[in-house]
C-alpha cells in the first residue's frame, strides 16, 4: 500500500497562477510520454508517487495521450484509484482536446460537439467526477472562436471542469478569446504553450500578455523533449524518446549543430554546479511569469534530477549573456 509521504509540502514552492486563486508547483509532471499501454505501468505509477512525495500536486493530461490515444488517461485513473482516491482534493488534474482524437468531423480541432462529448471521455477514462483544468489544446482556423470558448464555458457551468486553460494558441488569437470567456464569466486560468532554451517565441509578446491579463503560464516540454540533458551528447541511447518509434522527438532532430550547443550549455551548468536539465528547468523559473513548468519523466533517476533544479534558479547576467550567445 502507498502511504503519501509526510513531509510532502516542505521543499516545493507554489507560485500563483495568473490572478487566479490557485498556486501551482513550481514543477509539474506530464503524461504525453511514457504512460501509455505501449509503457510499463508500474513504472508510471512509481513516477507519480515519487512526484506527489516532493510536493508535485499538478499532473497534466489530454484525451490522446499514449500510445494508443486515451490510454494514458485510463492508467492515470487505475493509479489515482489506487494510489491517490485519498488524496484527490490535494492534486490539479487537467485535460485537454483539440488535436485527433476519433474518426469522423466531430473527433478534431474546436467545436462544441468535440469538447463536450471529449471530456465525457476523458473523465471516464479517468474515473473523475470533474477535472481541475480543461484545456483547448491548439486554434481551429475554422470554428469561430465564440462557439470553442462557449463551450469551455458551458463545461464549467456544468461542473466538469473548474478551471479553462489554452494551449498553443498565439498572442492574437488568446487576446481574443481571453476577452470571450472573460465576458463569459469563465476567465482564462493559465496558458500552456511549448517554451525551452530551444524555442522561444512566448518571449515575443505572449509573455508579458499573459501578465496583462492576469493568466498563469505553464512552459510545456522545457527540456526540449530531452535534448536538453546530458544524454544526447555524444550518442543516441537505445532507451531515449529519439530511438523509439512513437516518439516525437526524432534522430534527425539532433543535429551537430545542436550538438555543439549542448555541450557549450553543458559546460555552463557545470559551472553553475547542475546538470543541464537543472539549469535548463531554472533558466525559465527564474522568470517570474512562469507559473509552473511541465516536465516529462521516463525514470525516476530523471525526475528526482528534474527536482534538483529548485536548489538555484538563480542566474548572474554573465551567465544569462553567455547563454543567450549559445541560443543565437
Ligand atoms: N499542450 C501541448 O500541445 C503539449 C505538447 C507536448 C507536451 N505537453 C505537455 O508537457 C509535458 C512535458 O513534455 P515533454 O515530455 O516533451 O517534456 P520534457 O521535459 O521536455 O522532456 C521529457 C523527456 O526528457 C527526458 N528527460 C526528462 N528529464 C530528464 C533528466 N533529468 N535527464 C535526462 N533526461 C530527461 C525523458 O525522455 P527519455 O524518454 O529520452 O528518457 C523525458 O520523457 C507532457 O507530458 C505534456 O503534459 C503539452
């Protein structure tokens, strides 16, 4: 039986999300990877006690995660029933739909029909009575915005979700839906766009956004999907999302061009006395406008690495100047 440590809120911080009520761990865990039926289960189900031990209370979700799409939501559900059923008022559940879920028009992208029949499933497969946030997962160029944030709305009335979130959406189009739902009465609680040392366009105008309007923002995929760590360094081990099929990080990805950027950041995080993933993670703590940001574990030597970043997200302006020389 799994006893939930005591000393579970001492180290983690929890930071504000947006001008909401909620604080949310500076780090969160995600399930895209690794927690589908084409992985191990017990190996998930360690994962997310070794996380909820160290105070993570955030676990992030969406109706296709995998492999196959939904599984990662039906293991999800077999551990909070065995592991967590106790602990479900200390934990922020989300999910999300936007991308392909089922055949046929009313499986994809935006429209009322899709969200509300998908978090139907979502919250089967997960055993909830209610998730904590719901996302919709990227823009549908075709469904006015109105009807797709009517109904985020609309699953909140309905006691399906407490809080709505955005995903992948670019500064323009969340100022707009940030006004529909603001004027719904459903505010936008957090935005969850991809954001690492790798990819930085939230720093164009999304970011302070986000600040303007009082919304949280949770950085997904911060190590880059693994890039930045010290794995792919010299080779691509035969256990890394690289080498497996249905991963989406691809060999082809790394490039020796990347290559000589990790290690000259490598070489800074071990000046600063981390690893890469550690400064990786603190470089975007140190902002203040981060809520929280959504790391990924395949084992839990990665994960407990990952929560190592907490001891210093400090960083000297030589340190951020010479890291925004390796970016470019
Ligand atoms: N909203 C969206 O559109 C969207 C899209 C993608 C992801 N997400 C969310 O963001 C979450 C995180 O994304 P992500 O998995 O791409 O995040 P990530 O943290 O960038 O990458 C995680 C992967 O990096 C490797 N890793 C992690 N920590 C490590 C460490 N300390 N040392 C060495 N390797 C380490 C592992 O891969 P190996 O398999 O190589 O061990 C792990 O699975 C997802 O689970 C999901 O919840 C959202």
């Amino acid at each position: 039986m799994y006893l939930a440590s005591a000393s579970r809120y001492r180290d983690m911080e929890y930071r504000r999300c947006g001008r909401s009520g909620i604080k949310l761990p500076a780090l969160s865990l995600g399930l895209w990877h690794n927690f589908g039926h084409v992985d191990v289960l017990d190996t998930g189900r360690g994962l997310i006690r070794q996380a909820f031990d160290a105070g993570i209370t955030h676990f992030d979700l969406a109706n296709n995660y995998g492999p196959p799409p939904g599984s990662a939501e039906e293991n999800f559900g077999r551990i909070l029933r065995q592991d967590l059923a106790q602990h479900r008022d200390e934990l922020m559940i989300s999910s999300k739909a936007g991308y392909t879920m089922w055949d046929g028009p009313y499986g994809d992208w935006g429209s009322k029909k899709y969200l509300v029949s998908s978090l139907d499933q979502s919250l089967k497969r997960m055993g909830l009575d209610y998730v904590d946030i719901f996302y919709h997962h990227r823009p549908d160029p075709d469904t006015p915005l109105e009807e797709t944030m009517s109904a985020l709305h609309l699953l909140v009335q309905q006691g399906k979700a407490l809080y709505v979130g955005l995903s992948n959406y670019r500064p323009e189009e969340a100022r707009k839906a940030f006004a529909i739902l603001k004027e719904l009465g459903t505010p936008c609680l957090i935005h969850q766009p991809k954001y690492s040392m790798f990819e930085r366009w939230v720093e164009d105008g999304l970011l302070d956004l986000l600040q303007d309007e009082g919304v949280g923002c949770i950085p997904f995929s911060p190590l880059a999907q693994g890039l930045l760590t010290n794995k792919y360094l010299k080779d691509i081990p035969a256990d890394s999302r690289a080498a497996k099929e249905h991963g989406f990080l691809k060999v082809d990805d790394i490039t020796a061009e990347v290559r000589e950027k990790l290690v000259k950041l490598n070489d800074i995080a071990k000046e600063r006395g981390q690893s890469l993933a550690q400064m990786a993670l603190a470089w975007l703590l140190k902002d203040g406008r981060v809520t929280s940001v959504l790391i990924g574990a395949s084992r839990a030597e990665q994960l407990k690495d990952s929560l190592g970043c907490l001891e210093n997200t400090i960083f000297s302006l030589s340190e951020l100047e010479a890291i925004h020389d390796i970016l470019g």
